[in-house]
C-alpha cells in the first residue's frame, strides 16, 4: 500500500516537471526568431529643412509627412524634421552665418548663389532634376474683397491715395520678384508697342514705392499686415492669396496683364549633410519632392507644379495670364541683378524717387 502511493506520488511528480519544462521552453525557442527577425529598431534621422516663408503650410501639414511616412515604409528608418521659415535673402544669409539646414529651399536662384560662393552648396546644383526648380508661382496684386478701389493694372497702384504693401528687398526674396514682375511688364509692354523707356519704368516703380507705408521682411508678413486691414492692396504671390482663400479670408486677386514667372530653387547643403551624415535621406527628400504626390500637395495650397504632367494636370486651379514673362527675357539673373539691385541700380533709383515725391 505505501509502495503503490509512493509510485503515484512520482508519477505525478515527473508529470508535473515535465509540462513545467515544456512550457517553461515557449519563450526560449522565440527570442532568436525575433533577433533573426531585425526588430530592433533603426536609429531615426534628422533633416533641418532652410525654408523661406511662403510655401510653409505645404511643406508642414502635407509634404513633410508624406515623405516621413514612405520613408517609414521602404526603410524602416524614422525621420525628423527640423524646420526654419524665412524671408528668402534672411533664410540665405542665416545658413552663411552658422544655421546647419541640410536642404536649402529658397525663393530664387541667387539666394542660392550665395551659398555656393560661400562653399556650402555645390556649384553644379542646377544640373539636378527640373533644374533645381521645384514650385512655380506668379506675382500678382491682392485686393479687397470685392476689388472696391477698381485696381486692374500696375499702373493703378501708382494712383494716389492708393495704400500698397510689398515686403523689404533687402530681405524679402518675394519683394524682388515683385520688382522685377513691374518692371518686366513696364519696358516689354503686354502687346509689344506700349513698351516705356528704362527711365519710366523706374518713374512708375518710384510712384508705386511712394505709395508703400509698410514694408515687412517677407512675403508671408506682408500678407499678415494686409489681413490685418491695412493697405488697399498688396504685391505677393499668387500661391500666398490662395492659401489665405483656402483658410477662409476675403480678399480677391488681379492677376495683371504682363507679369513673371516665379521659380523657387532647392539643393542639398553639401557642407551641413556631410557633417550631419544625412547625405541619402537628404537626397531622398529632395527626389519626393519632384514626385506626383508632392506636386500635387504643393498645388493644393496655391503653388504651381514644376513638373509638367502635374501643371497640365492642376491647370485649372490656377488663373491664365495674357503675357507671362521669366527672368530670361529679362536677360538672366546677372543681368537682371546688376541692373536692378545692385547699388545705384533701377531699385535705389525709385527708392530715391519715391521719398522725393512724399510730402
């Protein structure tokens, strides 16, 4: 009797050792498959995007996402964004003094001059995709709501009485391309036979200027004041009078007879990717951007494509204009900035002019 109990006794025993040993296997035999499996995390990356002013909403509520999520997905790597909006000459001259962004997206081409002249980009940056050029926009005169000043034409802003806003050439990308769009029109004429004389154009510049009260630092201040309630009208983009009518402000736009073609540049900042070793996430970035999903978000808040099936294909989103000129028939942007902003050059000449004729 007490050898029968005995024997059951460790019987059971051994049972009871053996499912513990057998369960007590599970969670063993897993752990390598999970290390074989690569689920330890990848480090994250880090860009620091140097941006003017105009095209933020489109880069931080759309764009940036966008790629942090395919990036995600074909990698497995995290990306963070570090993101500076400035006026374009402001964004330029931060990245010169110190400011570490490893992608330069400016309002146009000499700003990213500067910084291949002070060897932080390559000097062969225009050979990349699109020229570099990766938003397209026009310069155009922003009204009140219901245009009750009756503005049709550079030429009315010259009007007295007439309150205009236009940003600080001295820092404002934007406020150059403003410039340029008046000046353009003036001395080529809409139908080539009501061309002025140089000398007349810096005579209507001159008139527009006396009518400027406030000139901000760049183009997403200016239209800032002017949704405040001041000015009659404002010299901007078209991308930033779309964007506000897609956030809900009344105001109306004119889009003048002659005006030119803006082209935003971007590029790698060669010295920041080196040292920050972000050199293919960077270029990464910089390729989605040229994509149909990232035209098509740029669209969306009033910039036009830069590749040309998105351009046909959002054309009607955006206004026509009867003589839309570029900075090439202005004669290139050497020419353009030697005659018009350098010092002495048609700008200063207007600015004279303009303090001049102000009471």
């Amino acid at each position: 009797m007490f050898r029968a109990r005995l024997s059951l006794s460790v019987t059971s025993a051994s049972l009871l050792l053996l499912l513990s040993l057998l369960l007590g296997c599970e969670p063993t035999s897993k752990a390598p498959a999970q290390e074989t499996a690569g689920t330890t995390p990848k480090p994250p990356v880090t860009i620091t995007l140097g941006a003017y002013t105009t095209p933020r909403e489109a880069y931080g509520k759309s764009i940036l996402p966008a790629f942090q999520a395919k990036f995600r997905a074909e990698t497995g790597v995290e990306v963070k964004f570090n993101e500076s909006y400035l006026g374009s000459g402001a964004q330029a001259r931060a990245i010169i003094g110190g400011f570490e962004a490893d992608v330069a997206a400016l309002s146009l081409e000499p700003d990213i001059q500067k910084l291949v002249e002070a060897g932080l980009v390559s000097p062969d940056w225009k050979k990349a995709s699109h020229g570099a050029m990766v938003t397209r926009s026009i310069v155009v005169i922003g009204v009140r709501q219901g245009n009750p000043k009756n503005i049709r034409d550079w030429k009315d802003l010259a009007r007295p009485g007439i309150n205009v806003l236009t940003p600080n050439v001295r820092t404002s990308g934007g406020a150059m391309w403003n410039v340029m769009a008046i000046y353009g029109a003036a001395t080529r004429g809409q139908d080539r036979t009501s061309q002025i004389s140089q000398d007349a154009a810096v005579a209507l510049i001159g008139s527009i200027l006396g009518n400027v009260k406030i000139m901000d630092r760049g183009a997403r201040e200016s239209l800032l004041t002017f949704e405040r309630g001041v000015g009659d009208a404002i010299i901007t983009y078209e991308n930033e009078i779309l964007l506000g009518r897609l956030e809900g402000k009344a105001y109306d736009y004119i889009v003048p007879a002659s005006t030119v073609l803006i082209e935003n540049p971007l590029t790698l900042v060669s010295s920041s990717v080196d040292r920050h070793n972000n050199r293919a996430a960077a270029q990464a970035f910089i390729d989605f951007l040229f994509t149909a999903e990232a035209q098509h978000a740029f669209a969306k808040y009033g910039l036009r494509p830069a590749v040309a099936s998105v351009a046909q294909a959002t054309q009607e989103q955006f206004a026509p204009v009867d003589d839309l000129f570029t900075i090439t028939d202005l004669g290139g942007w050497a020419t353009v900035q030697k005659l018009l902003f350098d010092q002495g050059g048609v700008y200063d000449r207007a600015v004279s002019q303009s303090t001049k004729n102000k009471p």
